[in-house]
C-alpha cells in the first residue's frame, strides 16, 4: 500500500499536462513520476506546488496556469474548486464529452480488448440544474453555530459551506442556506446527518436523515418550511422502511416519459436517473437501438421501477423486466398497470448471484436491454447470450465494467460490437455513462 511520504521541498515546478485522470485530474509527468493536479487540463504549462507524496505518483496544487487551454471557460459556479460536486466546470462542455469518448474508446480496447464498429453522437440534454437526485451531506459545526449543507469539499470529509448550487435541479438549488436556517433552529441539529432531495415532475421531496426524534417543536418548524417553500418533507429515523412523510396528506412522486404518454411514479428515496431532461431522451434512443417491434419479446435486466420496459412494452409483444429491490419491483408493476399496460410482467431476482435453473433463464427473447449497476452484468451475460437475443443494448455508468462484459460477449459467445457512445448524465463531473449495441453474429 502506497503512504505518503515527508513533503521537504515545496518548491515550484512549471509542468505541461499530458492528460486527464479518470476522476479529472490534470496528469503530468516529472522524471518518470506522475503527478496528479486539480483543475489543471490537458495542453495547458501549469505552475504547481506538490503537496502529497506517495510511492508510484504525487499529487500537486495548481498555482498559476502559464499557458492555458483553449477549452478552459470561467466556472459558473463561485464554489468550484472547494466543493467536491463538480470536477470540470472549468473546461467546455463539448471538450468534456470528447474526453469521456475517449476514455470510453479506450477502455474498450484496453479492459475488453474490442472495437466498436461506429461510435455513436453523444446523447446531452441539459447542462445545468439537471440533478433531480442529491444526497446532501448535513453537519452541525459547533464553532459557527450553524449547520451546513451541501456536498463534501473537495478531497476532504467535510461539508462545504454552499450558499447555492448550479446543477442541483430547481427548486433544491436555492434551498442550502434556507435548509441550513432551519436545521440550525432545531433541538436535534447535531442530529440530522443528511438530506435526501428528490425533484418530480409534480413535487419536490426532501427526506431528512434524524439520528433523533424531532420534538412538536421542531415538527411544526419542518411544516413551516415545508409550506414556506412548497416542497414535501419526509423523515428517516432509521432505514428506508422508516421513510414517512411529515404530513399525511404527502402526494406521490411522479415523472413522464413523454414519447411514450408514460407517468410513473417513484418514491424519494428509489434510485431514478438522476438528470431527467437526459433520462427522457436516453429511453427513446434506446429503444430505437434495439428496433423492437410488435412481434418482439424482450428481457429487461436491472429493470428499477419499470423505467425503460414500460416504454419498450409500448412497442413490443411482451416485456420481462427483472430486479433485486423488491419494493422497485412492486412499484414496476403498479406503474405498468397504472399505464394500462397488461403485456409487462415483473420478477424479483438478484442478478449478481446464480440464476441458473430460475424459470425466467428457460424462456426465449429477441431483444434484451441491460441496465446493470457499477458492478456491471458478468453474471447473467452467459443467460442472456443463451436467450438467443439477436441484439443487445447496454447502459452502462462504468466504463470499465462495460469493456470487460462487452469483451466476453463478443470473445466467448459470438456478438459483435455494433455501436458505442457516451451520454451526459452529469455535465460537469468525470462520471462516463455509455450506451452500446450488441448483435448476435
């Protein structure tokens, strides 16, 4: 294990960035040695301090940019650099997606060892306020004498002090400080550990994490902000199963699909995709990649609360949607039946164990659609290529988990690599979300 080692010589060093980490950092090399820098981009002559040690790389602050980029804007946010939400707001957003296509590429060919027959135009929507989903990390700091809320700083375990965010979805945007004035007034201030916002198409909720029971006190504080800023506020005393609303009358979480005339509805703590602008137009490609037709069946794997089967049901004979969140599950066929639709049918299963000899492996498909977690499909790719799906479509939140599935799936069981492209699901972040089409040889 790599330790930091003593930092004697603080002097300054002009470096050329070479290229950007995976997680956004500036890369250069000095005598051999990496060295890792925030906010510093590929091209440009930085002047750096280091400031951590370890055996096989080094990490360094920038100082003065000498030579910048020509892709390097003005961060619109006034909290960049400190607040750890953001790692590319100083760079143009078209640059950011030529980076996350590059290292996609790249991940193919050096995890999976394959090559995408085409690459796809990069799928955006929205650049700013596009976050509907935010954990909010909450801290009451004794010396201020306020909570503060917001995301961690940078490269540290702290809450930033946020007086606002640029991609936090409205209403929750302007909502830190009046969020930090009403904790700030509660007797369990030191006792709320974090805020969970969801923003729907209908209502905002807030779900607030409270290691302690609120007294009537601070109860009927949480029902003046909730009518101050029309939003609905839930408490979580203990795990998602303790999630209750603070008012009875709380209506429910709803988003709209709406090439589809889908609604669905979702509870505030169920994982929906967090950009909402790009979710809508990512179902539609990815229907579109797998060309489902009325005389199709089709395995949807890592199905959630029904988000890409019930607009595939719109188009094909029969859809199979399967998933390990059992209350996702239930959610899934309320929302099917709450659309009208009867040719949806959901399965609990855990797909990152063995499903071998489950019934649903015997049944045949035309099409399947992958939506795994980081972790990736590995499991059930074996069940999928036996399914005698002619195509595949992939979505994927990691690059390396994709290149790694996408390699068994063209080297062991006969597809090919059609198709490959990145989506931007977080504008302004190193996270590399993709899509890709897979077709039985």
């Amino acid at each position: 294990m790599s330790r930091p080692g003593p930092l004697r010589n603080r002097a300054k060093e002009v470096v050329t960035v070479v290229d950007l980490s995976h997680e956004g950092r500036g890369v250069a090399r000095i005598d051999g040695k990496t060295i890792f820098i925030d906010d510093a981009l590929p091209g440009e002559i930085v002047e750096v301090v280091r400031v951590r040690r370890l055996r096989n790389y080094d990490e360094a602050r920038l100082e003065r940019v000498v030579e910048p980029s020509p892709d390097r804007i003005e961060p619109r946010c006034t909290h960049f650099g400190i607040c750890g939400g953001c790692a590319l707001q100083h760079l143009s957003s078209e640059r950011q997606l030529a980076i996350k296509e590059k290292q996609l590429v790249e991940e193919l060919s050096r995890i999976g060892h394959v090559e995408p027959k085409a690459i796809l135009a990069p799928l955006k929507a929205q650049e700013w306020n596009y976050r509907r989903r935010a954990r909010l990390g909450v801290r009451w700091v004794f010396k201020k004498e306020r909570a503060l809320v917001g995301f961690r700083e940078r490269n540290t375990s702290f809450i930033a002090d946020l007086k606002s965010c640029a991609v936090l979805q409205s209403p929750v945007d302007r909502l830190l400080e009046p969020l930090s004035d009403l904790i700030s007034g509660l007797s369990v201030r030191a006792k709320v550990a974090q805020i969970e916002a969801a923003v729907a198409d209908n209502r905002t909720a807030l779900v607030f994490r409270v290691l302690e029971s609120p007294n009537a006190s601070d109860r009927d504080a949480l029902a003046r902000f909730q009518a101050q800023y029309d939003v609905q506020v839930y408490l979580q005393p203990g795990g998602y199963d303790t999630v209750e609303p603070l008012s009875a009358d709380a209506e429910p979480l709803r988003y709209r699909l709406p090439r589809f005339d889908l609604e669905l509805q979702f509870e505030p703590y169920d994982f929906v995709q967090v950009n909402q602008a790009l979710n809508i137009v990512m179902t539609e490609r990815a229907v579109e990649l797998l060309q489902v037709n009325s005389s199709h069946t089709v395995l949807d794997l890592f199905c959630g609360l029904g988000n890409f089967s019930l607009p595939l049901a719109r188009r094909a004979n029969r859809v199979i949607g399967l998933e390990a969140d059992a209350g996702l599950i239930e959610r899934a066929r309320a929302n099917a039946r709450r659309n009208g639709l009867t040719n949806a049918e959901f399965i609990v299963a855990d797909l990152a164990t063995d499903q071998r000899g489950a019934p649903w492996t015997s049944q045949r498909f035309d099409r399947v659609l992958l939506d795994p977690p980081r972790a990736g499909a590995r499991e059930v790719l074996r069940i999928v290529a036996g399914s005698g799906a002619q195509l595949i479509v992939y979505v994927s939140c990691h690059p390396g988990s994709l290149a790694r599935d996408a390699g068994i799936l063209v080297r062991e069981f006969g597809y090919e690599l059609l198709s490959a492209g990145v989506m931007d699901m977080f504008p302004h972040t190193a996270h590399v979300e993709s899509i890709a089409v897979f077709e039985r040889k």
